[in-house]
C-alpha cells in the first residue's frame, strides 16, 4: 500500500539498484521559501550540487495524487510557477494525496516520505520550531514532533531565526532529539553563524553516520539534527539581524498575519527589509547544508 502511493524519478530508481547514495531534498523552499525565478534556480543548483559531489538528488513533493521522490524538471518549474501550490506538512498528507492537488513539503512532511522511501539523510535551509510569543499563540512546527519519532538525519543552518531559537532547542530537548553542531558549538542562526546557544560540536560525517546507525540498532526511531553553520562570509551577523526581524514581525502583527502563511511572509518582509541580503544568506546557506548532507550520505 505504501509503495503505491510513492512515485520515483529514474535517476532515484537507479541509484537504489545500484546501491548508490540519495539525499531528499523539501520543495517547500522553491514554493513558498523565495520568489521566482529565484526559487527555480536555487532549486536546480542544490540538484546540481548533489550530482557534483557523486549523489542522486530527491527533490520531494506531492503530485498526481502520488508522493514524489525525485522530480524532473518540467515538475520542479511546476512548484515554481503555480501560485496554487498547498505547502504541506507531515499532518496534511493525505487530504493532499486525496484531492489530488500539488503540494510542497515541508520538513516534516518531506521527513516522513523520505524514511518511507528509504532515504536516510535530508537537507534543508532551517527547520520550522516554536515561534516568539508561543506562549500566547501555541505556534508550534510540526517539523519538532516528525524529528521525534521519524529516524532521518536533517541537515539545517538551525532553526528559521525568525522563531524563539531558547524555546526551539528547549523543546527539542524535550522530545529526546539528538542536536548537533558540525564544526561548532554554537547553536546557528539561520543567515547568522551563531545565536549564542551552546550545542554539542561534531566534526565528521562519518562521526554523524555513526550515531545515527547506533541509534537504529538500539531500536530508537527519531532523528537527528545537524545544525551547518553559514560561510562566515555570506552571514548577517546575529545582533544585526534580530533587528531586521522585529520589524518584519511588528509588521505581520499589523497584518494580523497567523498559521501557514506566517513564515513566508516574515520571510518575504526580511529580502525587502534588508534590500536582497537575506535571500542572498538563504541560498548560501542551503547550498552548504546540501554539500554537508552528501558527505553524511556517502558514509552509508
């Protein structure tokens, strides 16, 4: 019943016959994370990354009433272009899957169809968390709770810094989620290195795999979140950009903008706010995650 409802590219077929390594990569960053054509280039360059360094990329979403794992090109100009793509999370599946309708996952979602399809490593720009004044608004990513229980190592720059990064890591503590820093200590701030927040440091791939293979073999069946730190040289430093970011959110309060829509927009405030700096930040440092995921992928 699963494998019915999963579609694989050619080239993620091949690469499963011959045992090579596949990264999963979220769709929701070319739908809903950046503007076009911006998003569709980002999107090629990440596959394009992948495939320099000797791994298959799965670009993930939802199409034809099918969970697509890998997607060609004419498909990935789709999530672009069309204004009426549903950004889905791991909950949402289903009612997408049943209508028929063209869906960009998120995180979580894309978490969920990679460990369904057997792909153990995924890459992203940051990973949703517990947004500023959740005590009031409850506003809690799904991508926390699919870390929890779905066993598939995400590679991110941290967590959105547009969240409350103290209450993210707190809760992730919580749920028992392994949070490490490749090369650093320092919990990352999405377009910034670091946010002050200390984190266990890793300084392998190879180190990484390992963990994670331990974890399976003792039965446990979250994830792990390795946290990739910007380029020194493409960041925006940290008190810099939480200026940025009160602004963008005093703006969306005005709005009364809640829920889904929340994130892109904050998103979309920060490159008008800081004139293209933040979208600049936010390519940067998903190609960095994606050379990390694949150094991971070939340890397996």
């Amino acid at each position: 019943m699963t494998r019915s409802l999963l579609s694989f590219s050619e080239p993620v077929q091949n690469a499963f016959k011959k045992n090579k390594p596949v990264i999963a990569l979220e769709s929701s960053i070319i739908s809903q994370g950046m503007p076009y054509p911006q998003n569709i280039k980002l999107a090629n360059r990440l596959e394009e990354i992948a495939l320099q360094n000797g791994i298959t990329p799965a670009t993930i979403c939802i199409m034809n009433g099918k969970i697509k794992i890998g997607l060609t090109d004419k498909e990935l100009e789709l999530l672009a272009k069309d204004p009426d793509v549903r950004k889905v999370s791991s909950r949402d599946i289903g009612k997408v899957l049943l209508d028929k309708k063209i869906g960009a996952t998120t995180v979580s979602a894309t978490m969920k169809a990679a460990d369904l399809a057997g792909i153990k490593v995924l890459a992203t720009g940051g990973i949703g968390g517990v947004h500023r004044f959740a005590e009031e608004s409850f506003d809690i990513s799904m991508d926390l709770i699919e870390l929890s229980h779905t066993p598939v190592i995400v590679v991110s720059a941290g967590a959105k810094a547009i969240l409350d990064l103290p209450k993210t890591l707190e809760y992730l503590e919580t749920l028992g989620v392994p949070v490490y820093g490749y090369k650093t200590d320092d919990f990352p701030a999405f377009y910034s290195s670091g946010s002050g927040l200390k984190i266990i440091r890793i300084n392998s791939a190879k180190e990484i795999a390992e963990i994670y293979k331990k974890n399976i073999s003792l039965g446990f069946k979250n994830g792990i979140l390795i946290t990739n730190p910007i380029p020194g040289k493409f960041e925006i430093p940290y008190s810099e950009m939480e200026k940025f970011i009160d602004m963008a959110i005093k703006k969306s309060k005005k709005k009364k903008i809640k829920g889904k829509a929340l994130t892109p927009y904050l998103l979309q405030t920060l490159v008008e706010i800081t004139s293209g700096r933040s979208l600049d930040a936010n390519v940067k440092l998903v190609e960095n995650n994606v050379l990390l995921a694949c150094k991971i992928a070939k340890e397996f």
